[in-house]
C-alpha cells in the first residue's frame, strides 16, 4: 500500500497536537496528528474520502480514505456548546469527497469571540492501523500544502504461515492494556474455535483461553504482541481474536502514543513487588498471628496519644474493644491418594464453590455482584485447573495442586508490577480458601464469630470474609492494608460499617480486648483510651443513639430553623433502596443522585431506555419530592471501561466529571434524554459535576437544550453545577448568572483547595473540610449565588456532620444532602438553630487558623 498524503484542511499555522489547550487532543485520547490555527473560513478535504459523520452541530466531521484511514477534523474547541451557529457544513455522512472539495463553511470572527479557541486539530483516529511518518508543524500553511505523510502499519498484522502455526503481530489499542474484563473477552472468543492460540510478549506467551495468564503477560496500551494459533481452524481464530482486540473491545484509546507508566509496585522488605499505596497485599503468604507480628513490632510502634491515622473506606463512629482476625492456613497434605479420586474431588469442589458463586450473584446488587462474577471467572480458568490437573497426576492431592496452582499465578501478577492486577491476587486466594474448604466438606462461608461491640482489627480481610461478617456483633473494622478503592472498601461502605483501611503495621501492636474508640469519618483510630475519655465518648454515644431515635419519630416533620427559616433537608442516593430509606427517614428530596452506578461494572453503557427506567424507580419513590440527577461523574480514577480514557498520571486533575461528558456528546446526549423522560416532568433537576468554567456549563446547556428540542420536551429543567474546584467558588458570581442553583462537593472541593489527595494515607488525616481555607471558600459561594437570587446547597460529606451543619447554615447555605440513616439527625439538629447564631458562629470559624481550631469551636457551640 503507499504512503497516504494529507494536505492542510485549512490556512493557517500548524502546530503539534501538544499545543491544544486540551488533554483530549493533546494526550492524543483521540489519536495522533496535528493542529491548524485558522486564518480562513473553510475547511476542506485533505484528501480523496467518503464522509463517515457530521456531528450535528456541524462543528466537526470525520472521513474515511480508499486506504481506511480515519480522519477527524474538529473545528475549535468547545464549539459544541454554539449548538450550530456560525457552522455550514457542505456535505453530508456517506457522501464521496475528493482532495480540496469544501467541506464546512465557519464564521471565523464568531468563533473567535465565543469558542474558547479556533485552533483545529486533524486527528489519524485509528493510529492502530497507520503511522504518520512526516508531519509538517511550526509554521504558516496554506490549503492544499502537504501536512501529514501516513504509512499503513498492516505489514506488521499480516498473518505468516509457519507449519501448523499461524502467526499475527498486532499492536494493542486498549486503552487499560490486557486486564480482567479484555482477558475475559478474548478467553470467551477463543473458546468459539478448536485451535490452541497462544499470545507473546517479549518472550513471555499465555493461553488465551486464561484470563489470568493473560494479565501475566502485563499487556498494556500500545505494546505490540504476537498471536499464534495451531489447529484445524487458525486461520478463523487468529483472525477473530485479533479484530477483537483492535477494535478495542470498548476500551479503544485512539492513541498512537505511548501510554502513561503505571506506578511500580515500590520493594517490600526482603525483596520482591509490594504496594505502593497500600492497594496489594505485600506478601502473598497470609499474615499469620505470632511470626509477621513479631517483625511489625521492630519497624512500627504504636503513637504515644494511642490515635492511629488511617484512610477512610467507610465514614462512622464505633465505640467497642479489638477483635483480632489473623487469618489461619488451612492445612493440606502433599501426598494425594490415586490421581482419579484427587481429580474427581477437585471436581466436585470446583463445581461446589461455582454453584455457590452463582446463588449469591443472583441475589447480590451492585458491587457486591461484580466481585462475585469477578470470582466466578477466575474460577472457570484452563490455567489454573489445568496445573492443578498436572499436579494431581504427579501424586499431590487435590488441596496441594490447588494451592500450588493458585499461588503461582498470583505471584505471577503481583511480578507484574502493576497494582490493579495485584488486587487480582487477592481475589485469588480468596478462592484459594473457598475452594479448600469445600475439599474439607466444611461451610464455605467463613463466619467470623466475636463478641459483641467488636472493633475488627486485621492485617487484611478478603471479600468473603467481609460479606460473612456478623453485623449484629461487629461495630466497625479496620485493616493495615487495602486501599480505598479496593473490594473490601467499597463493600465497607455497603454494609454501612465504618472501617478504616491502610492503618499500617502499628496495628499489629494492639491486643484482643483493647478498648477502642473507631472515628472513621476522621480517620482515626483511638487506642486504649483513658477511662474519663472512654467514659465521656460512651455518653455522647449512648446520647447520640437517643437523640436519633427521637430524631426518628419526628422525622416526617418540614426542616426549619428554630427561628422559622427553612432549610431543605435531602438525601445523597444510588438506587432505588436507598431512596426508600431516605423516604422512611423523612428526607425532603434527593440533594444527589449517584448515576454511576449504571455505568460501572459493565463493558457497554446503558441504553436511554434502560437509564429513564431506573431514574424512574427513584423518582417514583421519591412520591414528587425533588430529584437532584448528577450527570455522570467518572474518570480516570474511576474509569469504565467501553470509555477511552487513557491511564493519567493524576487522574483527580485529569479528564473526569462534565469533561467526559462533553468528550462524548454522545454519551451525554443519551443520558440527559433519559433524565428528560421522567415523569412527572419538573421533578428532576440536573447536576453538572466538576464545573471550572462559564464555557464548560454553556456547552452542557446547549446539549440540554438540544436534547430536549429533540424528543420535544418543553418544560423548563433546572440546571445546576457542582461546586468543586476552587475555579467554581471564587467565580461563582460569574457562574450563578447562568446556573440554576450551586450544590457543594465539599469532599473534593477540600482536596483541590488543601492539595492533599483524599486516597492518600499519607495526608489523608489531615483533610478536613472544616479548614479555613475551605470555609471561605463556601462563603464566597454562597455569596456569589445570592447576588442573582441562587440556593447553595452542600451534598458532600460537611451535610453529614453536626459539627459542620451550623457553620454551613451560618454561612449562606439552606440545602443539605446527607446520607439518608443521618436526615433525621439533621433536622433534629437544625431545629435547635437560630440564623442568627449560625452566622456569629460561621464568622468565629473562619477566623481560626486550622480545622483543628475549628472543631474545638464547634464543639463548644451551643444553639
């Protein structure tokens, strides 16, 4: 094939893509090629293409050459939200073009004035496929010059014929590289065809029917790799594995780059991976009471105020003494009896734990369910049965093969160095205990059995265990390891424990019995309290649990001030039970719906029809109280995996919140129609996360209004943004004459304003949203928003805690979204309040010089 030439779309300077005020066209997200900043008022074909879009609003089209290289031209930034002014496309989607044909007309001077640039990028959108060998940029172009020479890189994915072995070299598009749900992907293809395919990288190669010998591989976005298939049908299956994997499998970065190095594990003592931030387990061996505890108590010791910092997985107080979980090995004989029975009781235990996994799936929601699948497709891995098998037929018994073919394969992950597939391996002894138990005969759950008011205290705990936990004589848990984002934690929050994780060895110092006092919410942990301190958090506990259940029985009541003045008190929700609890509880709307958890843990996103359903179901429940929908809020801290967000270095101050959004119109388009179907009309008010700018709330403005005209939706939506970036509060003057109402992430806001990240256990005690800083920064919200007449609510974690709620109210602020156990505790704590007070309070509060300073004034604040 010869080199494609590409002439300059359009007069002007080129530039490389690094000089796009854009991380979308600048990290290449989209893929390589370079920038035009125009000086004309055309754009034209840089070469013979059909036409394969034309983005509606006509700021934007896509070709295709005879070659099959895909070329996006987006003209200006952020020129969506012009919903179409300014823009006369010449052609139309699947029309035939030849090199220098119009294609769309702008109005340069209204571009320059309203658009946050002009400049152009051109974009090779299947850089799999083609490399741009000679690029012209830093310098005046004219339309018509050559400006990008591309060469087809299908040499390299030619398929060789050697013997029986068919080969193909491919280079990978995925954006997360080969990990659990690609690995899956591939395994399930591969099982379609007879043929043994195997996958290669630098000498290493695994069975693509493996989802773990796949992640073994640490396969990452950008690396090339070699298939090879032997058997009757190769040919078939090479093929097909290798499209599924070019075509991205949902995950396409669209980038030629090379992709963002994903942090090392950092050395453990004694050499070999460990975690660095505390995400995997450090040893693949468990922790067993006596002998790791011995080391611990040369390298920690306890603080002498007995307050060990931690970071919080769940928020919550727990007053009760430590229960120490040191889980046991279970032991095994090496010797097997004749390899027929060994391998007919690994089988029966096999089936015993899939059985199991699957009951508990079918009844499980949200992530509870994914970690069960997660398990269930580790269990059905030929890798994994397949040693196990070997090792049974030289002699060892079933538990032995097991274990032995367990632990290679996690060791093999953690070698990787890449912390996300060594959350894997804890996933895998997890198994690893299930499935001998069940060689044992005994009960696959593992109940963990303490006295009542226990305080858990491990080195680690697994997702079974935690979902075998007694919540009736478990108060709370914390954990030296673990991460905030790992299994165990986001189950923490499910069940409603507090729990702290990443606590460290100092832990391993405290005895069975000590009395503990769990500050989640802070991210403490109180050891062995004074007797007049464990006496006095006992009567302020035994205080708060009467003051909730009288909290409860007036809950139904409307949320005013003592003084009269009213403040709405809502609930933070994600589903459709938890807005059942926040109507029991008396919660007066929804100050945040979480739409989340519709787009995660999935490999597509869900349909309009599917999202109006559930958004349906809550607002149903809600029986007309207001609905406050956030607008997808994800990213590459928590990214989903059909999104091409590549790996970022600090994900927090990447692409995420409306940034995605309006990365893919298509994608918010699709969910504000389905906000826009639910009925009654009105009830449901829309959310912008992540708001930095005037120009980020218009583009989502006139998307909403493009929508609604789409489907004929005439009544008025209020939109509003999230208060979450310093940006947002000093200007939020500028932005309440166009916002509906501002809602403060107060959890976010703290970490930008303190620049102290909320995972880090590290700073993570030191993040308090009552800082100073922070509080002034609330204010001049609210202050910003009363100069046209807006409300300022806060749905971040402040809502959620009494100290807090005064200042807030004294502040400006009259909506408070909390968790829907605390609504009634808030209006209870509200109605002792005078405005007044609050204000005299609020003012005292942002004079202090730290959160510290803070607390102690709140806690001396009476009403």
């Amino acid at each position: 094939m010869k080199p494609i030439i590409l002439t300059s779309p359009l007069q002007g300077w080129a530039s490389p893509l690094e000089a796009v005020p854009d991380p979308v066209f600048a990290e290449r997200m989209m893929g390589d090629g370079i920038a035009v900043d125009p000086t004309g008022d055309c754009l034209y074909a840089p070469c013979d293409a059909v036409v394969l879009s034309v983005h509606a609003s006509g700021h934007a089209i896509t070709l295709r050459t005879p070659e099959g290289a895909e070329i996006l031209m987006h003209i200006g930034l952020d020129t969506v939200g012009l919903g179409g002014r300014g823009f006369t496309p010449c052609v139309v989607e699947g029309a035939t073009v030849q090199r220098l044909d119009p294609l769309i007309r702008f109005d340069l001077d209204l571009l320059v004035c309203e658009a946050r640039a002009v400049i152009t990028p051109v974009i090779v959108t299947n850089p799999e496929r083609f490399t741009i060998v000679r690029r012209e940029t830093d310098r005046l172009v004219g339309v018509g010059e050559a400006m990008m020479t591309l060469e087809p890189r299908d040499s390299a994915d030619v398929a060789v014929v050697e013997g029986d072995t068919v080969r193909r070299t491919i280079v990978v598009p995925l954006v997360h590289g080969i990990h659990a749900r690609p690995a899956a992907r591939i395994g399930e293809t591969a099982r379609k065809f007879v043929s043994e395919v195997k996958i290669s990288k630098d000498e290493r190669d695994g069975n693509v029917r493996s989802p773990v010998a796949l992640m073994a591989l640490g396969v990452k976005l950008g690396d090339e790799i070699t298939l090879a298939a032997t058997g009757p049908d190769a040919a078939d299956a090479l093929a097909a594995i290798g499209d599924l994997i070019l075509g991205g499998m949902g995950e396409k970065a669209g980038s030629g780059a090379a992709p963002a190095p994903t942090a090392p594990l950092m050395p453990r003592e004694g050499g070999g991976p460990g975690p660095s931030s505390a995400t995997a387990r450090g040893s693949w061996a468990p922790a067993f009471a006596g002998e790791q505890a011995a080391v611990r108590k040369h390298v920690a010791t306890l603080p002498a105020d007995g307050r060990l910092p931690g970071v919080t997985a769940s928020p919550g107080i727990a007053i009760g003494q430590a229960g120490l979980f040191r889980l046991a090995e279970i032991a095994v004989v090496h010797q097997g009896a004749d390899p027929t029975t060994e391998r007919a009781a690994l089988d029966a235990a096999l089936a015993t734990v899939a059985t199991r996994l699957a009951t508990k799936s079918a009844t499980a929601t949200g992530a509870e369910r994914a970690i069960l699948t997660a398990h269930a497709a580790l269990l059905d891995d030929p890798t994994l049965t397949d040693a196990a098998y070997a090792a049974i037929a030289s002699s060892d018994s079933a538990a032995y093969a097991w274990r032995t073919a367990i632990r290679a394969q996690a060791d093999t992950l953690h070698a990787t160095g890449d912390a996300r597939l060594a959350e894997r391996a804890d996933d895998m002894l997890d198994l690893e205990r299930q499935l001998l138990r069940a060689l044992a005969g005994e009960d696959l759950d593992e109940r963990l059995s303490f006295p009542p008011g226990t305080i858990l205290l491990a080195d680690d705990l697994l997702p079974s265990h935690l979902l075998g936990l007694d919540t009736a004589s478990i108060v709370g848990f914390c954990v030296e390891r673990g991460g905030p984002t790992s299994h165990v934690a986001i189950l923490a929050a499910t069940m409603g424990l507090p729990a702290l994780v990443a606590v460290g060895p100092a832990l391993a110092e405290i005895a069975t019995g000590t009395p503990l006092i769990l500050d989640a919410g802070a991210g403490l942990l109180h050891v062995a309290p004074e007797p007049e301190t464990l006496a006095t958090a006992q009567t302020a506990y035994d205080a708060q649990t009467e003051r909730r259940r009288a909290a409860l029985a007036n809950a139904a009541r409307e949320c005013r001030t003592q003084d009269g003045v009213r403040i709405e008190a809502f609930a933070n929700l994600g589903s459709a039970d938890d807005a059942e609890a926040a109507v029991r509880n008396g919660a007066e709307g929804c100050g945040l719906l979480r739409t989340e958890f519709l787009f995660l843990e999935r490999d597509s996103a869900p349909s309009i029809e599917e999202q109006t359903a559930d958004y349906q179901r809550i607002a149903t429940t809600l029986d007309g109280r207001p609905l406050i929908v956030r607008l997808l809020d994800i990213g590459g801290d928590k990214p989903a995996p059909y999104l091409p967000i590549a790996a970022e270095e600090n994900p927090a101050l990447g692409l995420r919140g409306i940034r995605v959004g309006l990365a893919h119109p298509e994608m918010l388009d699709a969910q504000l129609r389905a906000i826009l179907a639910v009925r009654p009309a009105g009830q449901c008010r829309i959310m912008v996360p992540m708001i930095a700018s005037l120009a980020e709330l218009r583009a989502v403005r006139a998307a909403l209004d493009a929508a609604a005209a789409a489907i004929g939706h005439t009544d008025h939506v209020a939109l509003g943004i999230m208060i979450e970036t310093p940006a947002a509060a000093i200007t939020a003057d500028l932005l309440a004459s166009e916002a509906d109402f501002f809602s403060i992430g107060t959890n976010d806001l703290t970490q930008y304003a303190l620049a102290m990240d909320r995972g880090n256990p590290a700073v993570a005690s030191d993040l308090d949203g009552l800082h100073p800083a922070v509080l002034r920064l609330i204010a001049r919200t609210c202050e910003g928003g009363a100069v046209h007449g807006k409300w300022t609510g806060v749905c971040g974690s402040l809502a959620s805690d009494p100290l807090a709620v005064p200042i807030l109210i004294g502040l400006g602020v009259t909506e408070l979204s909390s968790a829907p156990a605390l609504v009634p505790e808030i209006k209870a704590l509200v109605a002792t309040l005078t405005i007044d007070a609050c204000r005299a309070h609020a003012a005292a509060a942002m004079t202090c010089i730290s959160a510290a300073d803070v607390r102690t004034l709140a806690r001396e604040f009476h009403p």
